[in-house]
C-alpha cells in the first residue's frame, strides 16, 4: 500500500492518490467526457439555433445503441454498426423534425417540452417491445482487434477507452473546422446568432434546420453505439444520458460547439472525481458544479450573455 | 354581467357541492383516486402560479412536494401525530428551504432556471438518498400514521377513505380559494407583469426580484401542501416523490391542462392520474399511449385541456384567447 | 385483463368529466361570455351512481381473485417478464384452477415506481378486490405496500424483494420492524444469501476482502450481513467500503479504489445491469488478475451471465438455485420452461414466480377454495410444503419467510461453451431469516 494522503477535507476516504491512480482517473473523466460531448453537440446546436428543447435527444442515443446491437448480430461486425446505426436514427430525426417539430414553429417551449416527452416516452417503451432488445440488459462487445487491455503503470487500462478517447477527440476537431472554417459553418453561427435574419440573406434555413437536427440526432446514435461496449444497453439509458447532456448544454452555453466540448470534459471530470472524493454524494457533484457555473456566469461558460 | 357572475356562482356551487357528494355515490376506489387527484391538483396548481403567471419554468418543483412529504411524515413519527401540530411546522420548513432555493434560482432566467431548480431539486433527492436516519435513505419513509386532529377536547382521525377525502377536499377548496386570491392581487398582476416583460417592470421601479421570490415562496408552500397530504395519504414517503422524473410529471400536468389558469392544471393532474390508472392496468405498453395522448395534445389541444374546452364552446373560444398567455416559455421577451 | 377493468374505466371516464366540471368556472370567468349551455358538464359529476357495488359473496365456485404488481417497465421490466413466466407455467400446469376455484389472475405494473404501485394496489384492492396478491421486485416499493396491506388484511406471497426489514419482528418499540401476519415471502432475504457467504470466504477464499455494493438499501444491508460472519471468522476488511451509486454504469472509477487495497478477493453486490458492467469492467481494467470475486448469486445470475461471458469466470456466489442444480423437479422445470418461453432464458426470478404460484394453489387446495375463514387461509399458506426446484420448500412459521437451503457456486464453462454456476457446496442446514430486526 502506498502511503495515504492525508486531506484538509472531511469525509474524503483516504485514496491512494499515486501518478498512476491519478493518470487513469483522468483518462476515466476523459473518455466519459467526450462521449458524453457526442451527444451533447446535437442537443446544444440545436438548442441554439431552432431554439428547440429536446427532450427525445436521449432517445437517438438510446437507438443508436439497440441498432447498432441489431446490426452487430446480423452482420458481426462492430465496424458496420458503427456506421449503418447513426445513418438510421438520422432519417429518424430527419422525420420527426420534418413532421412533429416543424409544425410547431412558433409555439414556445412549453409545447415543444410535451411532445419531445412523449416521442421519448413512446420511444423507451418501443425498446422494450422490440424482441431481443429492451426488457433484459444487453451487451455490445466490443470488436475483437481493440478488446484487451494494455498496462498503464501498475494498472491496466482498456484499449476501446483509449481509442473511444481518441475518436472522440478526433470528431470534435473535425467538426469544431467545419463549424468555423466551412461555409455550411458559418450558416449554423449565422443560424444561431439570428435565424430570421440568416434566413433574410436568401439561405434556405429551414433545410439547414433538418440537416443540423439530422446530423445531431446521428451524433447522438454514433455516441450509442461508441459508448455500448463501455456501459451496456438498458430500459432508462436514454433518460440518464439526457440529464447529463442537457447539464452540459446549460454549463457549457447555448449553441456553442466549444462550450459543449469543454462543458463534456468538465462534467466528465466533475464527475469522476466527484465519485472518487465524495463517494456518498456521487449523485450530487454534477449538479453543484452546474449550479456554481449558473450562479457565477448565468449564461454559461461559452453562452452569450443575454 | 350581473347575471352572468350569478351562473358562475351556481356553477362553483354545484361542483363544490357534486365533489361533497362524490363519496356518497361513487365506490372507494373512486374516491380514493380523486383523494390523489385533488392532492395533485394542489401541487400542480402551485406550480403554475411560477409557470404560468410568473413565467419562470420549474423542472424542480417535486422538491417542495418531497420537503412537505418528508418533514410531515418524521415529525408525525417521531413527534406528534397531530395534524394540527406538524402540518405547520412542515410547511414552514419547506418555505425555509424554498426561500434558501428561491434566493439563489431566480438569479437566472429561462433555461437556466429550469437546469439550475432542477439541480436544487436533484440535490435534496441526494440528501433524501443519504440522510438513512431521517429519511429512511432508499428504503422510504414507511408506516407514517393516519393523520388525526386533535384541538382541546376535540379529537378526529382520519382513519377511513372517505374522512381523508373530506380533509383533502377541504385543503384542495382552500388552496384553490388562497391561490386564486394570490393571482388576482395587486400581487399577482406584477407576476404577470413580469412574465409579460420584466425589463418594463424593473424600468418602472418593481424590484422584480423579491416578487419572483416571493412568488417562488408561495409555491413552494403550497406544494408543501400537497407533500404534507399525501404523506398522509400513501402514509409513505420515497426519494423518488423528488427525484426529477416527478417534477417532469407535474409539468407535465400544468402544461396538458393549460398553464396560465388555475383550473387548467388541476385538470391536467386528474386527466394524467386517470389515464394512468386506467392505461396502466389495461396494458403493458401503456407508456406509448400516454406518450401518443401528449403528441396529440400538442397539435390538438393548443392550449392544454383549458384552450380544448373553450374551443369546444363555440364563442367563447374568442373571449377566452386573449385571457391566455399568448406563449409561455420561460423567456420573457426582453 | 379482467373483465371488472371494464367498468372501471367507466368509473374513470366519469372522474373525467366531474373533473371537467371543475374547469367551467375559471374558463366562464377568463371568457365571461354566455355561460347557458355549461351546465351540462357539471351536471354529469354528480349522478354517476351507478357504482353501487355488491359486496362479493364468497362462493367456492366464484373464481379466485388473485392480483400481481410486477415490473413490465422500466429497470425491472426483465425480472417482471421472468416471475409472470413461472407463474405462468405454473397455473397452465393445473388449468388455472385450484380448491375448485378458476384462478382470475389481475396483473398491475409495478414500473419501479412507489406512487403507481401504490395506485395499483388501491385499485386491486378497492376496485377489483382480490382476495390475494403476489409479486413485488423492489424493496423500497415493498416497504412503501407494506402499510397497505396490513391494514387491508390482504394475504400477500411476496416474489422477490429481499429487504430483511419486510419480516423482521421490531422488538421494544423499535419502529423498523415490518412483519406482517399476512405478508409471506418466498424469494429470500439479503441475510439468507449474504450472511453464509462471509465465514466461507474467509475459510475457503481469502481471509482480506475489500467491499464493493450499489449503495441502496438491500446493497449495505447485504455488505453488514457478509461482514458479521467474515470478520467472526477471523477475516479483515480491506481499506473502506466502496459504494456506487444504484444504476452506475461505468464503474471505472471505483476499480481503481478496488485495486488500491491489495485486498485478495472482493465482496461484490449488484444486479442486473450494474453486475452485467461491473464483472466485465472488472476485468477489463485488469483487477480480475490479481483479485477474485465473491457476492451474492445475483451477480452472475442468468439475467447477466451470458453479457459477461468469460469475465465472469472463476466468481464465487451464494444464492438458493442455480441452473446446474441437479434434482428432478428443478430439471423438469428448466425443460419446462425451456419449451413453454424458448426466447427468455430461465433465472432464479422465473423460479420464484413458478414457487408462488404453487404456494398459492396448495393454499387454496388445502382450504378446499373456501378462502372465507382468512386464519385458516393464512395457516394454510404458512403450512404449505413441496418439492421445489430450490428443494424442499417450507415457510418459517415465526417470520412468514421462507427457509433456503444456500448453495455456494462458482461460475464455469460448461460442455457446450456457454457459462453457469456451477455448485460446490452448500449450507449444512437450511437458513431462516432472524426473527427479530
């Protein structure tokens, strides 16, 4: 046993806070923080720009993880699902923001809360209909070339988490350049800075409307589907999910790219860290650490004030 | 107009008077599920004295519910079982922690209202999950007694169903009679004010602030109200009565029945309690049912349960329009 | 469902319009328009009097009301699934019948939620009187049934929820008592599974044991009942108690912590989906290497083992069945059941379903469906003995629990590549659940 450090704080367990337990505690923050930043992207973008609260976003990530499942089993390959699973719950966005969202142009929050609800409502319980879904928990192996673990230290740390970290990382530079460096980019800020008047300048805003929503409803299926092998699939991972994203939303800013990426990482830290330090209030950091954020900037730590 | 205030005195009248009668006619099921409804009516009309008057939109509302619920059900334990004795300090220890909660929440707007009351929410369903030697931890509060009255040498318990209707009827008339009052103050009219544009108010020298927390104060008690009654009622307290999913479905309520109105919420309360018992033991897959009625509601019933009757009483929908908040989103226009 | 369903959902429709009726006024008083044609509404609310229910005459030929709260949603919705089947299978296997009486089965979703399960025991109760009830997964929901009733007097043969609280008698006032005369559990108690396991492990596994368990109430209730037997055998707790969250999915920040302790073997409780994690994460992170891990058989149960496949391997439980359990009645159980549901793999919630089922039907035969004298209708419960797949089934006469026999298990490959839980010993007697809190 290493040496326990003694902490200034009360109710801390004595951890054995070595480089290494550090290092693969960050790693751990780390690789839930950009999974959860897949998801949050879609929510945050579209929040920002439609000015819509989704509460069905959950629910994309929920079915990208069961697709996929269904595509792993039929065609055995991770890789497969992986891509196929996104492409599917993207034309489900693309329908629903076509024929439910659409029509509610106009109608405040309220109404949008209702029927997100209840698409997410009849979307849980469509999982647990389907036969070989929801009812019993389900795995999604991870694919056999990225199984093992590799020594970190004195530990060992699972290879799909480091490439889970990687991809992450990878998808939001990529789509941090399109944003700022890509004219369909500068539509989206355009969008969210005021969408009557990007809709003033001739663009046709309400087909960029269906592809952000489209491309965050696939982000948040590619996110299922990365996060399966790491956490398994079960009735209620959409409305967890949902939680924490929208934590994200609000801690990083409305409609900033950069704020639901910085916003992920510290709420996949935050938490964490949380559980390790103050294992009793586990339940609780991430909400401290969004109520702290609002207090001190209300908008967010990327919104713009209002 | 003299007639008319006259037809809607009778009308109060004869519902007042159908929900005395309710329990001489109806079976105890029945009367035990409107015992539920009313209580949730209560807290769903204490909710939208923020939603609808003055628009700031709670997503953490079931903490107050829990508070009421937990305080009633300990002090009644361990304390006194008279409801004369814990009713009151239950609800002052739920107005304490609103003014706590309220002080801090309304500093933002909007979204970040609903995030930042939904984390104050999550926070008490963490103490509520931790704090085992009070609230029971996972295990709930179990075995709470039946509430009695007892004031000098009087003594009523309220042991059967249809004695516990009575004493919620009487809080439901009461709350409904006080928050009405509330929203047709000078008070109230600020609220609105406020939710309309609270910039103007604030221009004009309303220190907005100590209305929206006083506002938030007051719902709070009275879904204190509510948690005190139903810890009375189930005789058992849960930290689920304050995890978010409950003040998802009290929401939920305000916004099916019509926000903006008082009745429309109580409505919302019983139409959501009802579907769901009746849904619930119909089928396995009732979730989609109920999510399908919600999808419905929204194109069909724009303005909840409320705007769907008016539109049913041909004329009246046109009266009834602008009596509505044209929308309500939590963002006042600034 | 039942085909009293029907007139309820009249009774509710009418609550609707009552309701409805409370609307007109604040409606009347935004619009202030004519108000002539409202009254209608308001005069629906009163004369629904229809609901004059007859008081249920007992006759020995009137079916057999028996209710059921189980999970089809939610967390739990696979364990509902599971004691719905073996109950099932059961009642199928004497059509439905028992002392003469059909069995007229109501079922409630219990949707892992005290307020709706408390709904629908008032509606079973009030609407639909049962004349007994059986199921219950969560224990917390438990608990939130247990006032109810008792005071309803409703003979109750609980399925699942393990809490030790449910039949524990409080002594000297003390308030956490919760035994009821007319509340009988089948399934287990956390002690009867947890509290062999301890002594054992220190004997035969490893004498420092560090602890990992959800952090609810069944989860620390199990980790006190394994330490009392494992520190009495001379074991040592390693470092602190480590306690997730109920629901965590990713345990990665507590292997860590696991691993930090140098403790050789881990006391683990989870279930369903944080076991299905926990194992294969375990692994995972490389702790499987160095420490082995022991808990309750819910760990590796059947629900999760085929998610966890290898990682599981070597884990050592306690639980009162297992699949490998080699008696005539569990073998033609599992064959049984094999046929009648080929798409839902059979586990230990099935075989308490299938129990339940039974102790309800010898009930009833035993009074010869005369359930009007409730004492001997509860005395006959209470006497009810047979064959279980478990083994020999019998109620503990002074808890209303049920008397396990506990087998001690490890998971292994078996012929045909799959995993199961393999048993290597078992309780020299069957264990009862104290009788005092």
């Amino acid at each position: 046993m290493g040496r326990p450090v003694r902490s200034p704080l009360p109710r801390i367990p004595m951890l054995n806070l070595t480089p290494d337990f550090l290092l693969i505690q960050l790693l751990n923050g780390l690789s839930s923080g950009v999974l959860l930043f897949l998801i949050s992207a879609g929510l945050s973008i579209i929040f920002g720009m439609m000015d819509v609260i989704n509460l069905a976003h959950g629910s994309f990530y929920m079915l990208g993880a069961y697709f996929g499942l269904t595509i792993l089993r039929v065609t055995q390959s991770f890789w497969l699902a992986l891509i196929l699973a996104p492409l599917l719950v993207a034309l489900l966005g693309l329908a629903g923001e076509r024929f439910l969202l659409r029509p509610l142009k106009g109608r405040g929050h309220l109404d949008q809360v209702l029927l997100t609800f209840g698409v997410a409502l009849v979307l849980a319980d469509l999982v647990l209909a389907v036969p070989g879904w929801g009812g019993t928990v389900r795995a999604l192996p991870a694919p056999p070339e990225l199984a093992g673990s590799i020594p970190i230290g004195k530990g060992q740390y699972p290879v799909y988490r480091l490439f889970a970290i990687g991809v992450g990382l990878l998808l939001a530079l990529i789509l941090g350049l399109i944003i700022t460096r890509t004219q369909i980019g500068a539509i989206v800020r355009a969008g969210v800075a005021d969408a009557e008047m990007a809709s003033g300048l001739g663009i046709n805003i309400s087909l960029v409307f269906s592809l952000v929503f489209a491309v965050g409803a696939a982000l948040a299926a590619f996110g299922g589907v990365m996060t399966a092998p790491i956490v398994s699939l079960q009735p209620g991972m959409d409305a967890d999910t949902l939680i924490r994203a929208l934590i994200v939303v609000v801690v990083g800013g409305l409609g900033t790219l950069r704020g639901a990426f910085w916003g992920s990482l510290l709420i996949g830290e935050v938490d964490n860290f949380g559980r390790a330090l103050l294992p009793d209030y586990a339940l609780f950091s991430i909400y401290v650490i969004m109520a702290v954020v609002l207090l001190l900037r209300p908008a967010g730590l990327f919104g713009r004030k209002t | 107009m003299p007639r008319q205030t006259e037809i809607l005195w009778a009308i109060a009248i004869a519902i007042v008077l159908a929900l005395i009668a309710l329990p001489f006619v109806e079976s105890t099921y029945v009367v035990t599920t409107v015992t539920e409804i009313l209580i949730f009516a209560i807290f769903a009309m204490s909710l939208d004295l923020l939603i609808g008057y003055t628009g700031l939109v709670s997503f953490g509302h079931a903490a107050f519910f829990g508070i009421g619920a937990y305080a009633a059900g300990y002090l009644a334990q361990m304390l006194s079982p008279n409801f004369l004795v814990y009713l009151p300090l239950a609800l002052l220890i739920t107005a304490a922690c609103a003014l706590v909660i309220g002080f801090f929440s309304i500093r933002v707007s909007g979204v970040y209202f609903l995030m930042l009351t939904l984390a104050f929410s999550q926070m008490v369903y963490a103490i509520a999950f931790n704090w085992t030697d009070v609230t029971g931890g996972s295990n709930g509060l179990s075995g709470i007694p039946r509430p009695q009255i007892e004031l000098f040498s009087l003594q009523w318990s309220f042991e059967d169903e249809i004695s516990r209707y009575f004493l919620v009827l009487a809080f439901f008339l009461l709350s409904y009679a006080a928050l009405r009052a509330v929203v047709r103050s000078q008070f109230g009219h600020v609220l609105v004010g406020i939710r309309e544009n609270e910039t103007r108010l604030r221009a004009i020298g309303y220190d907005t602030a100590r209305f929206k927390l006083a506002a938030f104060v007051i719902a709070g008690i009275f879904a204190g109200v509510a948690g005190v009654l139903y810890a009375g009622f189930n005789r058992f307290v849960s930290p689920g009565e304050v995890y978010w999913s409950a003040s998802g479905q009290v929401l939920i309520m305000v916004i099916i029945g019509g926000a903006g109105t008082l009745v429309g919420p109580a409505l919302g309360a019983a139409l959501v309690l009802a579907l769901q018992n009746v849904v619930s033991s119909s089928t396995e897959r009732w979730s989609t049912i109920m999510g399908l009625i919600f999808i419905l509601f929204v194109f069909a019933a724009r303005f909840g349960i409320i705007g769907l009757i008016a539109q049913i009483m041909e004329g009246m929908a046109v009266r009834l329009r602008p009596a509505l908040p044209k929308e309500i989103n939590g963002h006042p226009p600034n | 469902m039942s085909n009293l369903s029907l007139t309820r959902r009249d009774f509710l429709k009418k609550l609707a319009l009552g309701a409805g009726a409370i609307t007109v006024v604040p409606i009347l008083e935004a619009c202030a328009a004519p108000a002539a044609p409202t009254t209608a509404p308001a005069a629906t609310a009163a004369p629904t009097v229809a609901a004059v229910v007859s008081p249920t005459v007992l006759k020995p030929s009137a079916p057999f009301k028996l209710g059921s709260i189980l999970p089809y949603t939610k967390v739990y919705a696979g364990l509902g699934e599971s004691i719905t089947n073996g109950m099932t299978l059961y009642f199928d296997s004497v059509n439905n019948t028992a002392g003469g009486r059909t069995i007229d089965w109501i079922k409630e979703d219990e949707a892992n939620d005290a307020q709706i399960s408390l709904q629908a025991l008032t509606k079973l109760i009030q609407q639909d009187k049962i004349d007994m009830i059986t199921g219950i997964v969560n224990t917390g929901i438990m608990y939130a049934l247990r006032t109810p009733l008792n005071d309803a007097k409703m003979p109750s043969v609980i399925s699942n929820a393990g809490g030790n609280l449910l039949t524990r008698k409080g002594v000297n006032g003390n308030l956490k008592g919760l035994y009821s005369p007319y509340i009988f559990r089948c399934s287990f108690s956390s002690y009867q599974i947890s509290n062999p396991l301890g002594g054992w492990v220190a004997q035969n596994v490893s004498k420092k044991v560090a602890i990992c368990a959800s952090n609810y109430g069944f989860g620390t209730e199990s980790v006190a009942d394994f330490k009392a037997t494992f520190t009495a055998a001379g074991g040592t707790i390693m470092g602190k108690d480590i306690l997730p969250p109920l629901g965590t999915t990713d345990f990665s920040t507590y292997l860590p912590q696991i691993a930090a302790t140098n403790a050789e073997a881990v006391y683990s409780f989870f279930s369903g989906s944080d076991a299905l994690n926990y194992v294969k994460q375990f692994d995972q992170f490389g702790l499987k290497k160095t420490m082995k891990i022991v808990g309750a058989g819910f760990l590796t149960e059947t629900d999760v083992l085929p998610g966890q496949g290898a990682s599981a391997l070597d884990a050592y439980t306690t639980l009162h069945w297992s699949t490998t359990l080699d008696n005539p009645t569990n073998q033609k159980f599992m064959a049984d059941y094999a046929k009648r549901f080929p798409n839902k793999e059979v586990d230990v919630f099935a075989m308490a379903g299938f129990d339940a089922a039974r102790i309800i039907v010898e009930a009833l035969n035993a009074v010869k469906g005369d359930t009007s004298d409730q004492s001997k209708l509860l005395d006959a419960i209470r006497a009810v003995t047979f064959d279980s797949p478990r083994g020999t089934f019998v109620f503990d006469p002074n808890t209303n629990n049920v008397i396990n026999e506990i087998y001690y298990r490890q998971v292994k490959q078996n012929a045909s590549g799959g995993y199961e839980n393999a048993i290597i010993g078992k309780t020299p007697q069957p264990i009862k659940d104290p009788e005092n809190v």
